[in-house]
C-alpha cells in the first residue's frame, strides 16, 4: 500500500503532518509512505509546480494525499506555472473526474454552522463535482480587441461522455444512501447545461429506484442555506461543484472539516481536504487539520478498501468535536498539533 504525501504551500505541511500521524498511529501492515513536492514550493525548488520527478513517484503509489495549494508570491507567473496547476494538473493526468464532497453536520457543532441549529442540524449530503472539465479545462486567454480594449475569455463545454460517467456516479451514490439525486445547472441559459441535463435525464433510465430532481445553481445556492436538509446527493459541474462545496462547508461550521476524495474510473484517488493554502494564518499551527484527517480515512475507504480503519478514524473525529475539540475556525484555542493530539486519543 503505497501512498503518496503531497503537503503542498501554506497550511498544507501542518495538516497533512497531523493526518499522516493518525494513519501511521493505525500501524497498518505494509503501509509505505512516499513525499513529493508540488505547488508554489515545487515551483520555488524545481521550477514547476509539478515536477516530473512528483508525477512519476505518484503514478506508482496506490493514491494521494494532498495538502493544499496556492501561494501568494507566485501571482505574477505565467498561470501554467502557478501552483494550482498541480492540482488541476494531478486531477487532468490521472483522471481523476469524480469528486466526492460529503457534508454533514457533526454532532457538537450546531451552533457552530453559519445556519440555525435546527437547520443546520437536518444537514447530510454529498457534493458530486465533475472535475476532469468544464470552463476549467476549456481554451482561455486574455486577448485585445479591435479597439484595444483588453478582453479575458473562457470556454466552458461538456462532452456527453463527460456528463454520462459523472452522473452514473451521481446516481450510484444516491442508491447508496437516501436515494435522491439532485442534478444542478443552469440550463435556463446555457447550451453546456441543457446537454448536461438532457444526459443525466437519459442516464436516470438506468435507476428507476434513485428520485432524480433538477435545480438552477443560484437556486441551489439559495435552498442550500434555506433548507439543506433536502439534500441527499447533488451532481453537478466542475465550477459550480467548486463554489456550492465551500458554500456547503460553512453551512457544517468550517471550511477546515470538508475532505474529498477526487476518484477515476481505475483505483487511483486523490484525497485532500477543500479549502486551500490559507497563507494569512501558514506555519502559525492554527490550522484545523480534520478535514485532511477526514480525507485520510476516505483514502482507506475508497482506495484501500479498509472500512474499519476509515470509520474508527471518523469515529475519533467526531468524538473529538462532541467532547469540545475546537480550533480558532470554531470559536475555539486549540491549535494544529493539539487537534491532531486530540484525535490520536480517541483512536
Ligand atoms: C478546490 C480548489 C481548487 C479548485 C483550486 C485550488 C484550483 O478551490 O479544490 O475546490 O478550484 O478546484
Ligand atoms: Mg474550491
């Protein structure tokens, strides 16, 4: 079992240090750990973001877990050299299209959600974000026009093979859970959103069980502070998975409890915590570390198939957060370690 840790920029060292304490704290037999550099601190050591050393040490281990990405020295590069290129990099080379958002309310943090207690206490679901396209893969540029005003551009499209495979995952997941798949969109006015429903309509034939709806982005947005608890599982894009995930970790209390886990259609995974480098409080140990160690245990779940591991250590984070384990994201003073401290205890 050989997995790859990619710690990344900012607070990305610090959490990823307190999640591969928990898994070595599991003593699993024939765990190898391998580090490689990506982001702005690969850029700084190697000249790229993602070094070719880094994508060749990753190809060979069974999956990823990554920190995070982004540094604000590196705004002035070119943006194939910027530090998120690792991570879109990561997720285009190996083919990483399916990305798994769970969000639930954990018991303890009630009042910690930006919601009221009691809507914030109805929340259990799952973000299907497309990610291997969209206006993140398509042609862009910044051009100047005829009369010399300078115009940025972006293509966003979606292959029906592309919004096919991303909804089979979608429904998979709703059959495994509550059996309802929401599909988000705005195919009040764009032609990438009609495709994208048109499909997920003509995939939706192949499970009668799961109750498929449709919703614009913005009123999803709105319904997912209105009444979340309607949510089982939502599939949807790349760019608007990207924003309703964050959206969706505040209505939990903190951005610094959502994990990931990015799936391709082999046993690769990529797992990372969903909220970035967070250079205004690096290398100060004030980070909130759970959502990397929740994307560990999403790694044992998903990539090595140990169910038992991935649940005690979910169990242990849980515990922690009811018996008042909390960082400054939560109101809290316990710092990075502390955290990390505190979970280790309960495993
Ligand atoms: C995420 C992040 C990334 C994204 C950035 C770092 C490129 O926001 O994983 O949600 O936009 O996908
Ligand atoms: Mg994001």
């Amino acid at each position: 079992m050989k997995i790859a840790v990619l710690a990344g920029d900012g607070i990305g060292p610090e959490v990823t240090r307190e999640a591969v304490r928990v898994l070595e704290a599991l003593r699993l037999p024939g765990l190898v750990l391998f580090e490689g550099d990506v982001g702005g601190m690969a850029y700084k050591r190697h000249g790229h973001p993602l070094p070719a050393e880094t994508l060749e040490m990753v190809r060979g281990c069974d999956a990823i877990l990554f920190g995070a990405v982004g540094d604000p020295d590196c705004d002035g590069l070119e943006r194939h050299l910027r530090p998120e290129q690792a991570i879109l990099g990561l997720r285009k080379e190996l083919g990483l299209f399916a990305n798994l958002r769970p969000a639930k309310l954990f018991k303890g943090l009630e009042d910690a959600s930006a919601l009221r207690p009691e809507v914030a206490s109805a929340i259990d679901l799952l973000i299907v974000r497309e990610l291997n396209g969209d206006v993140y893969f398509g042609e862009k540029g910044i051009r100047t026009l005829a009369d010399g005003r300078r115009q940025g551009w972006d293509t966003m499209s979606y292959a029906e093979d592309e919004v096919r495979r991303i909804a089979h995952v979608g429904f998979r997941a709703a059959k495994g859970r509550r059996g309802k798949l929401c599909s988000v969109d705005k195919a009040n006015v764009l032609e990438t959103s009609q495709l994208w429903r048109d499909v997920v309509i003509e995939v939706a034939k192949d499970y009668p069980e799961v109750e498929l709806s449709h919703m614009y982005v913005d009123n999803a947005a709105m319904q997912l502070v209105r009444n979340p608890g309607q949510f089982d599982v939502i599939v949807t894009g790349n760019l608007f998975g990207d924003i309703l995930s964050d959206q969706a970790s505040m209505c939990v209390g903190s951005i610094g409890l959502l994990a990931s886990a990015s799936l391709s259609e082999g046993t690769m995974g990529l797992y990372e915590p969903i909220h970035g480098s967070a250079p205004d409080i690096a290398g100060r140990g004030l980070a909130n570390p759970l959502a990397t160690i929740l994307s560990a245990a999403m790694l044992l779940r998903h990539s090595l198939h140990l169910e038992d591991e991935a649940t005690r250590i979910e169990t242990a984070v849980a515990k922690a957060l009811a018996d008042g384990v909390r960082g400054g994201d939560l109101g809290g003073t316990l710092g990075t370690t502390a955290i990390g401290d505190a979970v280790l205890e309960r495993l």
